[in-house]
C-alpha cells in the first residue's frame, strides 16, 4: 500500500479528542501487526472538534497501515503548528516541551483553527515515544501530547519464493543494542522448525537485517519468520513457499541429457515432468517428491526439438512450477580434405548453424576468405570452398566457422611440409 493511499484512508476516518496535555492517551501497537510505527508508517493528525477546544492531539489509531490522530486550537487562523516525535522523559510541563524531540512535519490553521498533517516515522528503537503538537502565534502558546509505543516490525523481501532463494530480513523497533537476536523459519507451532539466522545485535536505533536461503518445505499458504531478542522482544512476518524447478544445464543440444531438481512440492506427491505440451520420460520413472517436497530426476531432450526456448514444467497435484530450457544449434563442419599445404583447397561443409546467415572462417586465428559470400541454408547448413593462399609453418591448425548470430564450430586442420609431399 503506497503513502497516498495510507493518507487517504487516514483521512476518512473520525477519532473522537480523548487527550490534553495534563492526560496524555497511551497507543500501543501490538508487535508485529500492520500499522507498527517504524519508517515504513504514516502519522496523519487531522482536526476534528470545534476551535474552541485547547489543542489536543488524539488517540493513534492504525487504519491499514497509517495512523490518525486530531488537534484543534482556540487561537488565531494562520497559526504554526509544528509536530515532533521524541522519547518520553516522563513528568515534564508544558513549557519544556517546546522544542522538545525530533521536528517531523508542520502544518498551519485554516480559517476556523483546524489542521493536518502527516509523515513517516523514522527508524526508532522500539519503546516509550511521544507525538508532540505545539502551535504558536503572536499571543500565544497551545502544546498537546500523546504518547506511542513502539514495537518491533519485521519485513521481508520477497514475501513468497521457492527454497534456496535468498530472503532479505529489514527489522525496526527492536530495543536498541539488544544482543542475541535469532531468526526462525517456520516458526508456527507444528511447523518444521530450522533456525536460519542467529547471534544478531540491533542497531543504535533498534534495526538490523539479515538473508538467508529459503529451507526446504513443501509448498505452503502460510509459514512464519519469526525474530526473538535476549530481551524477548519479537516479531513475525509471513513468508509462503512456493514450487520451483531448476535444470542443469538450461542450454543444450537435442538429443541430450537434463538434469532437474523440483523443491517447494506437496510432500510424497507424483510429480510429472513436460516439454512444453509433450509429456517427458523421466529417471526414475516415476518421480515422487520427498517429504519436505524435493525430487531429482533427469530426462532426454527429444532429438526433434526445434532451436530455441521451451519451457520445462513439472506438475503434481497442487500446482506447476516452469524453468526456460534453450535448445542450441548442434553446429558442426567438415574438411575435406584434413590436411594440406600452401596453395591447396579445402571444402568445409557445415550443418546445425543460424538459417540464412552470413559464415567467416578463421585459420589459427587469422581470416581466411572464402571464393565467394557463404551463406547458410533454411536449415542451417553450408558449403564453401577455401583456398590456403599464405605460406604458413607446417603444423596443426583450427579452423573455425562463426555464422552472424555467433553460433560456431571448429575442426583441425595440419599444414603439411610442401617439400614432404
């Protein structure tokens, strides 16, 4: 959910004034929950009773992520109001809150003596805070308090991956400095329970990251991260298991041989295996997932493939996972003859190269021009004939053929002694 849309919900919302500076109100935020104070959230402070109320700031209520407070003032339109955020002190008057606390937004009174304003919270170790409201004129002073406490927060980036991607860990409101935070993943009671993060510190200002490579599960709506401190502070997050299929290698030739390794499947299922719509025979021959949802099977790539990308898709009961397999031109050439000496011709035919593509050669390195332009067939084949124009050393040469899409093929070729023949 973006900033505008927080804002939006924010404002269609109608808190009732619960607090004056004398009896500030308390706003707890569960850990964890939707709506934590951390950088991520938004105060919104919106007015909503008459001016002739001292000013107040309301209770902080999480709507979807952002939180929505009131204040009104019994002063003059056109009045500063400045809005701070900063650790509670405890017993304080009124007058030593001016100034007090980070300044994290500013607004001013319209013409009845309302106003609004918004923001993110920055990073903050989790605890005790105030939300502070001070408005000022000529005439005047009005300051309004309300207090928040911070909880650990917990995201995580992606939010569902197949296992062995790696997830990103960003926490926010853990006490500051505190030692010994663990990382558990699927934490929810019955869950097969593997710690994948531990001996963490938070930060200064309560943060800390992490990564780590998701385990092996079967696939799952629904598992928990959960991060614990010395202290007991904690917070969880969602993170869905989801199927994947990787193959070694992802280009080859057809006709060849295909490893791949399915994870994130339905425990002990029947996982079948598909090149694009042709259904592929596996070893073993009937591949059945393991109890945290893996299976290894390998496969041979139909000898009629066409070049190009196909999918690999391996199904089971509950859904698919895909991976792009490329199959690659088998290029090749041939020389007839094998060997010669300066001032002879070879013929190279080549088979398996990009259709209607221009072909250069090399010899050892060095150019080597054809009688004439060569360019391959509809299916990739050609002809050439190439003649040894430069004295060159006898000795044992390759000769390569590269078509314009950077398919190539090579063959040795031996440069006789002219005064051996």
């Amino acid at each position: 959910m973006n900033k505008l849309t927080r804002m939006a919900m924010a404002m269609a919302v109608t808190v009732a004034l619960i607090t004056a500076l004398a009896a500030p109100a308390l706003a707890t935020i569960p850990p964890g929950q939707p709506g934590t104070s951390n950088d991520r959230s938004t105060q919104t402070f919106m007015s909503s009773s008459s001016p002739t109320s001292p000013l107040t700031v309301g209770s902080l209520v999480g709507i979807g992520g952002a939180w929505v407070a009131s204040g009104a003032l019994s002063l003059a339109a056109n009045m500063p109001i400045t809005i701070y955020l900063a650790r509670s002190p405890g017993a304080k008057s009124w007058s030593s809150l001016i100034g007090y606390g980070e300044i994290v937004a500013t607004s001013t009174t319209d013409a009845l003596g309302f106003w609004n304003a918004s923001f993110f919270i920055p990073e903050r170790a989790g605890g005790a805070y105030d939300v502070l409201a001070v408005g000022s004129n000529d005439l005047a002073w009005r300051t309004g308090t309300t207090a928040l406490n911070i909880g650990p927060n917990l995201e995580r980036s992606p939010r569902a991956a197949g296992p062995r991607t790696t997830v990103d860990l960003k926490a926010t409101g853990f006490p500051a400095n505190e030692p010994g935070i663990t990382v558990v993943f699927d934490s929810a009671a019955g869950g097969i329970q593997k710690t994948v993060a531990s001996g963490i510190t938070a930060s200064p200002d309560g943060s800390w990251s992490a990564t780590f490579p998701v385990p092996d599960r079967p696939a799952a709506a629904s598992l928990s991260i959960t991060a614990t401190g010395d202290s007991g502070s904690t917070a969880s997050a969602a993170f869905q298991v989801t199927r994947s299929v990787r193959l070694v290698p992802e280009t080859t030739v057809p006709g060849a041989t295909v490893s791949a390794m399915a994870r994130g499947f339905a425990a002990s299922s029947t996982i079948t295996f598909r090149l694009d719509n042709t259904v592929l025979t596996t070893v073993p021959a009937t591949a059945t997932s393991s109890a945290d949802g893996r299976v290894v099977v390998s496969f041979v790539i139909p000898v009629a493939t066409a070049y190009g990308p196909h999918k690999i898709i391996a199904t089971d009961s509950g859904g698919e996972a895909t991976a792009q397999l490329v199959a690659a031109r088998a290029a090749s050439i041939t020389l007839t003859p094998g060997n010669g000496a300066p001032g002879d011709t070879i013929a190279v035919t080549g088979a398996g190269f990009s259709p209607l593509s221009w072909v250069d050669f090399q010899l050892g390195g060095s150019p080597l021009m054809p009688a004439q332009a060569v360019i391959t067939a509809a299916d990739g084949s050609f002809t050439a004939s190439l003649k040894l124009w430069e004295p060159r050393a006898p000795g044992y040469y390759s000769l390569a053929a590269t078509d314009m899409y950077g398919e190539q093929a090579g063959a040795i070729f031996t440069i006789l002694n002219p005064r051996a023949r």
